[in-house]
C-alpha cells in the first residue's frame, strides 16, 4: 500500500455518512493551471494505487490527515495504532478478495476495520508523508476531486490514467530541471572559493581533495580493487552514505565507482586519509542518485581512508 483516497461527491452512495455531503459544485469543470494538472494528476495516480482499499477507508479522515501532514502537524494517529491498522486492513482487503486468512477458517469474515484510523493512517503517514516534498505544487481539493472521480467511477474524468503519467513526469523533470539549476550554481561557487584554500589542490579534470593524513604504501591503478573507509555527504553537511556506520570497511573495484573516486582513491597511497570535492561531472551527473538524497548536478564531499589495495 502506498497511497489512499479521500473526497465526497463520487463516493455519496457508500460515504455519505461519511463525507456529510457532497461538495461537486466547487469542483472544476476544467485544469487551467499548471497546478491543477498536477494535483490532478496526483489525485489519478493516488486513485490507481489505492483502488482495492477504497471500500475500507473513512475518506473525511483520509483529507483531514492528508491536511495536517501537509502543515507540518503531528499525526493523527500513533505509530502504534498505524501498525495495528495496517495489519487489520490487510486483512480485510485478502479477504475481500478471497483469499484465506491466516488462523482463521476458510471463509470466514474477519472483524471489521476501523475505516476512520485506516483514513488517518493513509492519509498522514502514507500519502501526507510521499507527497510532503511536493505539497505547495498541490491543490488538495483538486486532488481529491481526481480521486472521486476516479474511485467512484462516476462523473467525467478531466484526465486519462495515460495523461495523468504523461503530466506526472513532465513534472518531474520541470523539477529536475530546477533543482539541476540550483545545485549546480552553488557547485560552482563553492568549488571556485574552495580552491583558494590552503591545501585545497585542484586536478585537471576539476576534482578537488586534500591530504588529511599522510600514507607510505602503494597507489592503486585506475583498476584496482580496493577497500576503504569513507563518509559521503552533500554540500549542506547532509550524510548520504558511511562505512563507518556500518562497522565494516567497503571492497570495489575502481572501475567500478564514479569519475572522482576512481580519479581521487588512485592518487592515495595505502594508509593516506584524503578528504575528495567532486563536482557534479565527476559524480552522478543531472540523474542524480537513487533514493533521492543526491540530487541532480549535486557537488559531493568524501573523506576516505585508503587501507588496502586487494588486486
């Protein structure tokens, strides 16, 4: 589960009660702004996602948490009462599908779940949290609109599954773009300040480093297998990656890693600690890295020990 639904007007005939009414004579006839259409978007792709679940949730408490999440409130439901919630959903959902139910006889209906708490859950620790990052690009109430629509099969939608994905990743990328845009001007003025400090050596291709502790063994070929101790973090002091939380040492091949490790660790002597600048050519680039935390075109900050050279 990773998304859920909420709104009025589609969903009268079995959330009425509910909703307390319907509210689709302020729903919009057309998407006129660019923020319509991404909040309807959103809206579509949240309807897809959680379609077997909407029979299961109270949709006033899914918007009302969904609200909140994006305030910045606390949740509306502990973390405890989520899990239990969860789990009772889960339940439901295979059950309403027919398939057998862990301790219990075949056939049998499990206890009903709590439609508000699922609301709540969905809304502020699912969807509320997912979308956050994005929550001032969102018309809530045009979202919900999509997700009426969409989950109760009635009305007209004012997006096609297919142009919703299409408006979805246009999206993504004017944010890229963005984002590319503001990484890369602060890479650039970091780097031209840093290279002034004392130290600081600046390579041909733009890789910055700094000996922090001197070694006396070999250096690796561009193709060596190594192993390390390395910390990573952005610009802004944000850690993204640390062998040294893990407790072990890391072992790869340096044909294997980005542009500036496999420049800076072969410059290293084995026992020398450097600290690496990498600028955004010799690092992930305008993808960016998976999971999100390296954004695109950022700079990058390593500090990494060189303890051996394994082939």
């Amino acid at each position: 589960m990773k998304r859920s639904v909420s709104g009025i007007a589609a969903l009268v005939a079995i959330t009425m009660s509910m909703l307390g009414g319907s509210l689709s004579a302020q729903e919009k006839t057309a998407l006129v702004s660019e923020r319509d259409k991404v909040s309807y978007a959103v809206g579509v792709d949240v309807a897809s996602s959680f379609e077997p679940v909407g029979p299961f949730i109270d949709l006033a408490a899914f918007e009302k948490a969904l609200k909140n999440a994006f305030s910045g409130g606390q949740p509306l439901i502990s973390e405890d009462e989520a899990r239990q919630t969860d789990q009772a959903l889960r339940v439901n959902i295979a059950a309403s599908q027919g398939q057998p139910i862990p301790g219990m006889p075949p056939g049998s209906t499990p206890p009903p779940v709590d439609k508000s708490k699922v609301g709540l859950m969905l809304g502020g620790f699912v969807v509320g949290q997912a979308l956050a990052p994005m929550k001032d690009d969102i018309d809530v109430a045009v979202l919900m609109q999509a997700m009426r629509t969409a989950l109760g099969k009635t009305g007209t939608p004012l997006l096609t599954v297919e142009q919703a994905q299409a408006e979805m990743q246009a999206f993504m990328t004017r944010q890229q773009g963005q984002a590319g845009a503001k990484n890369r001007a602060e890479g650039i003025s970091f780097l031209a300040e840093n290279k002034t400090r004392k130290g600081v050596i600046t390579t041909p291709t733009g890789l910055q480093y700094m000996v922090l502790r001197e070694g006396n063994g070999a250096r690796p070929l561009p193709s060596s297998r190594v192993r390390v101790n390395y910390v990573g973090t952005l610009l802004n002091g944000t850690k993204f990656d640390s062998s040294y939380d893990r407790g072990q040492p890391a072992e790869f091949g340096l044909n294997q890693v980005i542009p500036g490790w496999t420049e800076g660790v072969s410059l290293m002597p084995v026992g020398a600690k450097y600290r690496f600048w990498i600028p955004s050519e010799l690092a992930y680039g305008p993808n960016g890295a998976p999971g999100g935390v390296i954004g695109p075109d950022a700079t990058l900050t390593f500090d990494v020990e060189l303890m051996g050279i394994l082939q």
